[in-house]
C-alpha cells in the first residue's frame, strides 16, 4: 500500500517518456503465495538522436529476482531497484530487457494488480495496478503489443484467460498446463488482462457486420451460468448497436467476460477480456430487481463500448480520463435510451447527476471535467469526469446537429485509431467535421462548477412579442475564484394555451437555432415575434444542458407544464420543481415548529399523473416519486437539519396518499395484473408504479399491513425488495417488517448479491437507532471487510443514503464513519477513499452538526500513516 507521498501531477507538466515499448511478452507462473512473473520488455529510444536517458520503470511493492538485458544478466552496477522503482542507468538505443518478479496474490486486499479472491486469479490494472505486477512504464501513453504465457496447476485452473485471441494451449505434467494469448492491438499496461481458474461457462458466437465470426464466453462461478443469460443478450445487442448507430465493429475473434465477487469498481473494459464485479452479470427474476437488469444492460454496453472508445482509441495521460469515461457513458446512455424509453432514461441519467455530480461541483471535491492537477488518480473516477463528461458530449451533438455528431465521430475514430489522444485532438475532429468553432465550448473541459441560468419573461399583447432575460453566472470553487462565460445550450418550448407549442415569426438577441437558445454572452434579451398569447416558457427541455435554472414563473405555469408540457423531460421537471418549493417550505415550518401544509393543487396533479393512461407506467412513476431528501438538502444549500427535511417528505407523502386513497388503490390493483415475469422496458414500469403507490399507501394506517401483503405474495425480487424497504424504512418496529427480514434472510442467506440489498435495506432506514442498526449488522456473520459490495451495501449505504440516521444531532453516525474509514483504509485504501467522500457536503450542515462532522474529518486527517487515496480526500474535503 503506497502511503501519501505528497505529490502532485500536473497537467501542464506532461511530457512524452523518453522510451517506448513497443512488444511485451509476459510469462506468469500462477501460486497463491508466490507467482512469478517474467517480464521481457522490447525498449526503444524515442529519440534515437537525443543523449541517454535513464530508463526508469514504475514499481509498487515489488520484489525483484533477476534482471537480463538483450538476454545476459545485467550486472549489479548498470542499475538499480528498490520495490517501487527499477532504474537503468544508461540503456542502449534498442534493447531487450527481461525482469523476473515474485507476487503474492493471495495477500493483495487492495485488490489491486494480480489477486486471489475465492480461488480464482485476476488482475485490476488501471489505473495504476500494473506496476504491482512487473515494473513498466505504467502510463497510458505507452502502447505495447502483448503475448502472455499462462502457467498454473491444471486442478486449480482450468481456465486461464488473457487479453486477445488464444494461440497455443498444452500440458506440462505434474498436473500443470499453460496457455498462450496475442493481442496484435498495441495497448496501454492499464488493459492488461488475466484470469486464472475454475469457472462455468456462457458460450455465444456473434457475426460482425463484415461476416467475421466472434466467440462470445461469459464465466461465472459454477451452478449460475443460467442468470449469466441476460448479460449475454445485452452483449450481443451491444455489439449490434455500436455497428449500426457508430459504425464500430468488433476486431478480435474472441470476447470474454468474467465475473467475480471481488472487485473494486463496476466492471473493467480490459481489450477482449473484461472483469466484471458479478452484480453487473449475474440476474433472474428471484435476485435481481429491474432496476438491476437495467444496469447490466447499461454496464455491459458501457465496457464494450470502450472497445473503441477507450481501448482502439485511449488517453494520452489520466487527466484526459474523460475522453474515454465520458464519452462512453454517453454512448452507453444512448444504447440504454434506444434499448428502453428515451424519455425515462433522460430523467434517470439527470436524477443521477443531481444526486451526485451537482454535489461535487458545489463542494471542497469539484474539479473540471479535465482536471488540471491530482495527488492520486484513483481519486478522479468520479460523477464529474464519467456523468458530466456525458452531459459535455451530449451538448455536442445539440450543438452541431446529429450529422455533423456522427461525422465529427467518425473523422475522431480515423484520426486517432491506435493512438493515446487528448480532449483538443476529440473537439478538433467536430470542427473539422462540422466547421463549428468550439473554442468557448471547450471551457465545459476546463472548468469546474455548475452554471446557473437566471430568466424572466415578458409578454406584450399588444406588440405580439415575449422577451427573455436571461443571464449566466457559474459560482467559485476551490482554486477557481474567477469564471469565464459558457457557451450554453439551452432547449426550449413555447407552450400556449391549449397545451401545444406556439410557433413564432422570429427571434432576436440570441443565437436560436432548431428549438435551442445558445448562450456566449453573460446577459441576453432574446425577442420572440409574432407571439399573440401569453405562453408558459418550458426551458431546458431534456436538460439540454447540465445546469441549474432560476425562473421567474407564475405558479400556475409549473402546475401548466406539469400537465401538458409536451417535453417529456421538461413535463418531469415541472412537477419535481413544484414539489420540490413545497417541500422546502414545509421544512421551514417544521423547523418553526409549525404544521407543514401543502396545496391541495400538488395531490390533484399528482392523482391527474397517476390515472393518466397516456403517459409511460414507469414516467408516472418518477413523476410520483418525490425528491429524495439529499435532492431537498442540496436546494436548500446551508443550515441543513435533516431531520425537517425527512419530516416534511414524509408528511408530503401523506398529504397525497390520503386525498388520493381511492384513486391510488385502485391502480395499484389494476397493475398487479400482470403475466409471467419479463425484465423488458414495459413490464419494469408497470412494476414500478405500483411499487411507489405502495410506498406511499403504506403512509396511511394499514400501511404495514399492505406491504407485508406484497411481500408475501411477491413472486419477483423487484416486488420484494420494494416492500422490504417500505417495512424497514416506515414500519420498522411492526411484527411484519420482523418477519419479512428473516423470511429473507432466510431464503436468500446464501447468495451474496441478494443478501447486499438485505444489508443496504436496514441500513438507508431512517431514525435514531440507524447507527446501532449498521453496528450490529457490521457483527453479522455474512458481513465481510474484504468484499467491496459488502462494504457499499451496509456503509456506503449508511454515509450516502441515510440522510437522519448518518447525520444523527449528537454525531454518532460520524464517530462511527470515522472508526470505519479507517478500518476499511487498513485492507483497501480505494474503497476506503470512495466511501469517505459521504462527508463532502458536511459545511452545508446547520452548525452543530457541521462542528461534529468537521472533528470527524479532523481525526482521519491526524491519523499517521494515511494511504494516498485517502489522505487526498480527507484534505481536500477539509480544504
């Protein structure tokens, strides 16, 4: 584990490394607690004209055994080497150097490099993971070509998997066997690739557009081939989608997915062998919710995407992480949008970067979407770089039109096939391609925080004319006191009247092309002509861009739009909005001790959506759904008390269950009439809106007694899970939530992705006992440190998630973030890292609480002996 060294990388400090290495053979003899890796590097000088250089190779805790240079031992005196770094001191111009290391995968709790987890080997390389298996030029713009030999104990390993295609295969006695991978595609060492073990197989064959012939194998442990299925038809649509819609074709003979239960991130996009954290492969009706069929559909589309986008084409160096992160949660959206409901999946992706992105950027944690400076790179894997970075793409396409996207697309793939690019080399292939200008554009790259844009409207009966005012301003964040104007697109509607929109003669003040409002300047006065009635202004419209919105709006024009706004996304937000200023003051009633009072209006728009058959199932019910707590906190900005918030969101919910009681009931009878299970688009929503109208019946008196009913007569983890969480979270000290938590446990104690929601369930329950909750289920015998799912779903689940119980007023929750931060960081600084930044918004607290949290932070920060990955975001949170 590398402690904090202090360093900071910056990006005006990059320089192309002095070698390259253009062929790596690896040759890895597989044991738990000794494997040895061979390392033969093929060096060149960059510039052969240019005087020597040493060659100095990255290592993390390495323990060298031998050094060979053009296959003679290299003498003592010619370099150096401790367990982080091996130096050459004055290498040749072409050469041959071979380095034998010794590991130890089956101590690696980072899990990081090559590691041991259940009895089967696998590596994590990126970012930085390489260097803990050989030492190399572990940067992204050292592109290598890799043949690997793999040896193991045939028993122990019958699989042995590498990036490519397979060569040669043999036994070597003593129960030993080998097998040789070649992957002809130059590659950075964080693609780097091995899987080692005894695994069950999914075998598919996919013929390219070409007519070439792939063989497609997802691996999973034994005896749950059977929920691997559904991964493998969204990797066959995946691969379809990216031929038909961007023209990419997939260029080996082999794709491997494997998926195991030990992993720190989602899934990783290793060329032709991807590693999977098995929750984003394994699924059926029994253990998995739609909402997590959905998610590997999108996570295995994401990690092929990157086959182009990240792979054929990486990073010059990790600032430029985006251009391959970004970029591909933006195809990947599209993917998801195309696969399911465009609308649906707009407001999902929003919701998720509200939740999680907007935070960082009003935070001690904003960075650019390209950050110009880090400690440790680990670090940067954030909502800003992967769901910003999408936004960022997205409003390229608004800005230069689906043709020129596409054409700007491709020119980028033919430029750049084979090389480590940058953010300027991808903006350059759109104006090439478009002949746009996006220099200001390009500031979304370089610049943190979130925009917001201010508008009031006027109408003039008389002249026919509306007239918006509309300013932009973007607020400091840390070392960024002074901002620069945004070129802003800004998609709008004019609705009249009778619900559609009005078309007008023409527009003045502003750039306005195909329904959008470009934004250069930090005020403008745009004048619509030929505008006879008062519209309501629907601004925005699919969040054209990633920003936040002051309006001068009449009341009557949210609940207007709400209604008949013909922006599926905009319609949304209407009703978000209105519910969103009622539950801000209500906390602010509750807080003055008084009663929290809601319009009549907000539960008959409410019960209008929820009877209004014209509309989507599942957008009635994120319609329905209110703004979570954070959401609430996150408006509201300073002094929060979340315990007001949590009341006036509950109180909320009965406001409309019970002016709704009938209405809602009924609904939710009409939807459990249902077939047999399916897991497409239509069925998930049918499931969805029924699940929110249980959540906020179960508000009314025989709430527990409604759930309870649901739970017993689920016959899908969707349905289960959704009146799980109402018994826990509403009705936690009823005999019913009792016994649904041991019915589950019960029937599902022995699959570890289903138990995850068990632990994540009791743990987001709201109240004053969630601290000696997580305590007593960190106790539980099916709780472990070493697996970063278990971690997320009982603490990640309680830092994020439990906005009363984490925050509890006497700092319970804190202590116990604290104790837990620094247990996690012994085992695996990453996830430790991850799960500290629960506290980044802790300065938006009321004070008491702030003062509490602050001690928290203060006594991580004090702590000797800090990894990397957590001393920078314990720092930079306190910052």
């Amino acid at each position: 584990m590398r402690t904090d060294t202090g360093q900071v990388f910056r990006l005006e400090d990059y320089r192309p490394s002095d070698y390259l290495i253009p062929r790596t053979e690896l040759s890895f003899v597989l044991s738990p607690d000794a494997t040895q890796v061979t390392a033969t590097l093929a060096i060149r000088r960059r510039d052969q004209r240019a005087q020597a250089a040493p060659l100095v190779l990255d290592g993390d805790g390495l323990d060298l055994r031998g050094a060979w240079l053009d296959g003679k031992p290299l003498p003592e005196a010619d370099y150096s080497a401790t367990s982080d770094k091996f130096i050459l001191h004055s290498p040749p111009e072409e050469f041959s150097l071979t380095l034998e290391t010794v590991i130890v995968p089956s101590k690696n709790t980072a899990l990081m490099g090559l590691y041991r987890s259940n009895g089967v080997y696998c590596t994590q390389c990126e970012a930085e993971g390489f260097r803990r298996i050989t030492y190399f030029l572990d940067r992204p713009d050292i592109l290598s070509v890799y043949t690997v030999r793999v040896e193991a104990d045939r028993k122990e390993a019958p699989l042995l998997l590498s990036n490519g295609n397979p060569v040669e295969n043999g036994d070597l006695g003593g129960g030993r066997h080998y097998a040789v991978w070649y992957d002809p595609f130059p590659k950075p060492s964080y693609l780097f690739a091995l899987v080692a073990g005894d695994l069950g197989v999914v075998a598919d064959r996919f013929v390219t557009a070409s007519g070439r012939e792939v063989a497609l194998g997802i691996y999973v442990e034994h005896g749950k081939q059977a929920r691997a299925a559904y991964a493998m038809d969204a990797l066959k649509r995946s691969m379809t989608w990216d031929e038909e819609v961007f023209g990419r074709e997939y260029d080996l003979d082999v794709f491997n997915i494997v998926a195991v239960s030990d992993f720190n991130m989602g899934a990783m996009e290793n060329k032709g062998l991807n590693i999977f954290n098995d929750k984003y492969v394994l699924a059926d009706e029994e253990t998995a919710t739609d909402a997590d069929f959905a998610n590997i559909e999108a996570v295995i589309a994401h990690e092929y995407f990157h086959n182009w986008t990240g792979n054929r084409i990486t990073c010059r160096d990790w600032f430029q992480l985006c251009l391959k992160e970004g970029l591909t949660v933006y195809r990947d959206h599209e993917f998801s949008a195309d696969q399911r409901s465009r609308a649906v999946k707009r407001i999902a992706e929003v919701r998720t970067l509200r939740a999680h992105q907007f935070p960082e950027d009003q935070g001690p944690l904003a960075h650019p979407v390209r950050p110009r400076r880090y400690r440790e790179i680990n670090n940067f894997y954030t909502a800003t770089v992967y769901e910003k970075g999408s936004e960022v793409v997205r409003m390229i396409r608004t800005i230069l039109g689906a043709e020129d996207f596409r054409r700007g697309m491709d020119l980028y793939f033919e430029r750049h096939d084979g090389e480590a690019a940058t953010i300027e080399d991808f903006l350059k292939a759109f104006e090439d391609a478009s002949g746009h200008d996006l220099t200001q554009f390009a500031l979304w790259y370089h610049q943190a925080g979130t925009p917001n844009v201010s508008v009031t409207s006027s109408h003039d009966a008389i002249a026919k004319t509306l007239t918006l005012q509309i300013e932009q301003s973007v607020p400091p964040t840390p070392s960024e006191s002074r901002k620069r104007l945004m070129h802003i697109p800004i998609a709008f509607g004019l609705v009249g009247p009778d619900g559609r929109d009005i078309a007008y003669s023409d527009a003045d003040g502003a750039a306005v092309e195909n329904g959008v409002i470009h934004l250069r300047k930090r005020k403008h006065s745009v004048r619509f002509s030929g505008v006879a009635e008062r519209p309501a202004v629907s601004l925005n419209r699919g969040f054209s861009a990633p920003v936040t919105l002051s309006v001068e709006q009449r009341a009557e024009d949210q609940f207007f739009l709400a209604r008949h706004d013909g922006d599926a996304f905009s319609r949304w937000q209407a009703f978000n909005t209105v519910m969103t200023e009622a539950l801000i003051a209500a906390s602010r009633r509750i807080l003055d001790n008084r009663e929290p009072g809601f319009s009549p209006a907000i539960a008959e728009l409410a019960g209008a959506i929820a009877d209004d058959e014209s509309l989507e199932e599942a957008f009635r019910a994120l319609a329905l759904t209110p703004p979570g707590e954070a959401d609430i906190a996150r408006e509201i900005g300073t002094n929060i008390d979340p315990d007001a918030i949590f009341a006036a969101r509950e109180a909320l919910l009965r406001f409309v269950a019970r002016a709704n009681a009938e209405r809602f009931q009924g609904a939710y009878g009409h939807l459990a009439k249902t077939g047999p299970f399916s897991p497409d688009a239509a069925s998930a929503g049918r499931r969805a809106l029924r699940n929110v109208l249980l959540d906020h019946l179960s508000t009314l008196p025989e709430g527990a007694r409604m759930a309870s009913e649901h739970f017993l007569s689920a016959t899908n983890m969707t349905d289960r899970a959704a009146a799980l969480t109402v018994l826990a979270h509403r009705h936690p000290s009823t005999p019913e939530a009792g016994k649904a938590l041991a019915d589950f446990e019960k029937t599902f104690g022995e699959d570890a992705l289903v138990m995850d929601k068990w632990f994540a369930i009791q743990a987001a329950a709201p109240g004053p006992h969630a601290v000696e909750t997580v305590k007593r289920l960190a106790r539980h015998p099916g709780f472990s440190l070493g697996n970063p799912n278990r971690l997320r779903s009982l603490f990640g689940s309680f830092f994020s998630g439990n906005q009363t119980g984490f925050h509890r007023a006497d700092g319970a929750g804190y202590t116990l973030f604290a104790d837990t931060i620094l247990d996690i960081e012994k085992r695996n600084p990453q996830v430790a890292a991850r799960l500290a930044t629960g506290l980044r918004s802790w300065r938006s607290l009321e004070p008491k609480r702030q003062e509490l949290a602050r001690q928290a932070l203060v006594r991580i920060a004090s702590t000797t002996g800090l990894s990397a990955d957590l001393s920078d975001i314990i720092e930079r949170t306190l910052a």
